[in-house]
C-alpha cells in the first residue's frame, strides 16, 4: 500500500512533457491559474486598450469591421416555426412594424442594435443589454437598452445569504443559475452622467449578457484582442520608428565639404549654416574653391514590408481572420487561395453566429417579444399556455455569403445536385 502511494504522489524525477518541464529554457514563462482570475485582474484594461486600437489603427478597425459585417450583416433574422401559416404570417408582420422601435434613442432599428452588440463584444469582450416593456401604441411594447460593459462592475462581490452570492457583478443563487445582474444607471466615465453610482438589481431574464465562452463557469467576456494586443503595439511603434528615419533621412539633399577649412561662408545660406538656395531641374550652383560636395544616399531596408505582412498575418490569425481582410492586400492571391481562406473563416462566423448571438441574444428577445406579443392582444393565441413552445419556435438566418467566383461556385453547385 504504501509503495502504491509513493508511486501515484512522488515527483517524478523528469516531466513526461516538454511544455510542463523546467530549466533555463522554460525560465520567465507565465502561467494562467485560471480563466476567470485572469479576466478579473486584466479583462478591464484590455478592453480599454483594444478600444483605443479600435478607433486609431486602421487594421483593428479593418478587423472589427469584418468580424461585425460577416457575422452580423444586414443582420440575423428571424423565421416562425409555427405549423399555422396565418400565426407566422402575423407574427411576421408584427415584427417588421416592432424592429423600427427597437431602439428607444432611435439610432438603430433591431438589427442595427445585433451589430452594436457584436461590435461591442469584439472590442471589449461583452455587451450587454437590458429589455424593458414600456407602452408603445405602434409596436409590440419592448424595447432594448444596450448597455456599457463597464456598467455591470467587474470587481462587485458580495454573499447575499441563502447560498446566493454576486461574483463579478452577475447574481447566482445556490445552485449557480444566474438570477440577476447588478447594473449601474449610467455610463461611469460620461461626463454628462449623475453621481447615482449605487448598481440596481435587475432579473437576469431582462438581460442578455454577449460574450464568447471559452471555459466552463466563465464569469465575463475577454476582448477579442486580447492574443494580439501587444504585438500591434510594438507594431505600431517600429512604423512610427521607421517613419520618422524616413522622414529625417528625406530632408537632406547633399553636404557640402570643406577639407581645408578655407571656403569661407557660402552664398544662400541660413544662420545654421544650411544651404537654402533653391534646386530647379538643371540648375548649376557655383562653389568656393576647395569645396566639394556629397550627396545624401539614405539607405532604404527591404525587410520592412516582409516584416510588417508576417506581423500582420500573426494579427490575423489571432483574430481569426483571413489576412487579406485585415491588411487589405490581395497581391497574389488566386480564386483558389482565397476560397480556401474564406471556408475556414466561415465556418468560425457560422460559429459566432449559432453558438453565441442567436443563443444568447437573439432567441431571448424573440421569447419576450412573442409572450408580449401575446399578453397584449397583438397576436390572438388562446392556446399559447397549452402548447407555447408552437409559438416560441424560431429559426434564425443570417446573410448568405457572397460567392467568391459566382460561375464557378454555382457549377460546382449543380454538378454536386446532380451527382
């Protein structure tokens, strides 16, 4: 028995696995104790950072714009379910009328607010919103309050008793079902906002909370950002580094020499000493005797661009994208290269598409939508309380993709049909 012990809890004297080994060359590598210890010590400046990458580089905000245009698009839109063509064709109606109103500060219509959320997301990690039912005479009374990130506090922790306690602003009873979120009035950071900084509880059935999981028991978002962050920074830098030599090196024409030190002052010059005479195409300056001149060669690098296209490409594939949609370039790129690209991309939208904005944005909306729809007489359903999953069920579509080569995708179309 005790041999037994001694085998299963003694220290193997060398790892089984290089990446859980030590040594010189493991010295200075940084471990993740747990998903949501990380997102709570550093999610709140990455967001910050990314926000800031977001609306000053202009491949970050190529990037988010792609992520929003592919998985969001014109939006994600709904379809009834319901065996009763006339419900689905009441429903239908009275959704088109209640998308306009979606949004009570009226900048968006529904799927204006899908891509703000997305948008959100992608930059900060989360969104969220809040849905509130308010009397409107046009439409099925629901409206929908995006919310700052900022506006549920990431460092709120508290036991409330009976088990339930708020981790990082989200309320969980005992048995780990969210109930409710803890949610500030306005926007901490807003200069036109009012000093009521105490959060208000409010039923988890009342907010979406969008974010990609990427762990069980995951408690908030991380940006999107967050794998790529620093290299654009450094980035960013080596471009302003070689800008600025660029720049110094394209303000000298030449250098005049005086060896002996006996030329004197020359004519068209400043009281630095810099030569201001104006160069026209075959204009001939005389020189001082024992004067000579030398005319500025700066040396050019031909790693830059090399350079800048691999770190761009690390960017891409850090963000799951393709890199022509980053960076823009389509220097050599084939119908074949392209398609191959854009498969793999898809299939990751098709990801964000099902996996997270429909589950956790959309299908929530359309449940509080059809009940109010209901409860306020807009749509007759004397059977909703026997069989209201009739009524609930929904089938989300998003855009289609465009093809990239219309002839040829659509051959290949017909030849699988026809196989």
């Amino acid at each position: 028995m005790r041999s037994l012990l001694h085998r299963l809890f003694s220290r193997p004297g060398s790892r089984a696995f290089d990446a859980a080994g030590g040594g010189r060359r493991w010295e200075g590598q940084r471990t993740v104790d747990g998903l949501n210890t990380a997102i709570l010590a550093g999610a709140t400046t990455a967001a910050r950072r990314a926000g800031w990458y977001a609306r000053n580089n202009p491949w970050v905000a190529a990037a988010v714009d792609s992520l929003v245009g592919n998985g969001v698009g014109a939006g994600i839109k709904p379809q009834s379910t319901h065996p009763d063509r006339a419900v689905r064709e009441r429903l239908q109606v009275l959704w088109l009328r209640w998308t306009d109103h979606a949004d009570p500060g009226g900048l968006a219509d529904f799927y204006g607010l899908q891509a703000m959320a997305v948008r959100a997301m992608v930059e900060g990690g989360e969104s969220f919103a809040r849905l509130r039912v308010v009397p409107d005479a046009t439409a099925v009374p629901l409206h929908i309050d995006l919310l700052d990130r900022d506006q549920v506090p990431l460092d709120l922790h508290r036991d409330i008793g009976g088990g339930a306690r708020i981790r990082a602003g989200i309320e969980f009873n005992g048995a780990g079902q969210r109930t409710a979120y803890w949610v500030m009035r306005d926007r901490p950071g807003d200069p036109l906002t009012s000093l009521r900084l105490e959060p208000l509880r409010v039923p988890a059935t009342d907010c979406l909370h969008l974010f990609k999981p990427l762990a069980a028991g995951q408690l908030r978002g991380i940006t999107w950002l967050a794998p790529v962050l620093l290299r654009l920074h450094e980035l960013d830098q080596f471009e302003d580094a070689a800008l600025v030599k660029a720049k110094v090196a394209a303000l000298f024409t030449g250098f005049i020499t005086d060896p002996d030190g006996t030329a004197g002052g020359l004519t068209g010059t400043n009281t630095n000493g810099a030569l201001t005479v104006g160069m026209e195409p075959g204009s001939l300056i005389p020189l001082p005797p024992g004067t000579d001149i030398r005319f500025s060669n700066p040396t050019e690098s031909d790693a830059y661009g090399p350079f800048v296209k691999n770190h761009l490409r690390a960017v891409a594939a850090g963000m799951g994208l393709p890199y022509e949609l980053v960076s823009g370039d389509l220097e050599g790129v084939t119908y074949s290269s392209i398609r191959a690209g854009l498969i793999e991309f898809r299939r990751r939208v098709e990801q964000l598409q099902h996996n997270v904005v429909v589950h956790l944005f959309c299908r929530p909306v359309w449940d509080r939508f059809v009940r109010l729809a209901v409860l306020s007489g807009d749509l007759p359903a004397r059977d909703f309380d026997r069989d209201p999953a009739a009524y609930l069920g929904c089938e989300w579509l998003p855009p289609k993709f465009d093809y990239v080569d219309p002839k040829k995708d659509v051959e290949a179309e017909i030849l699988a049909i026809n196989a």
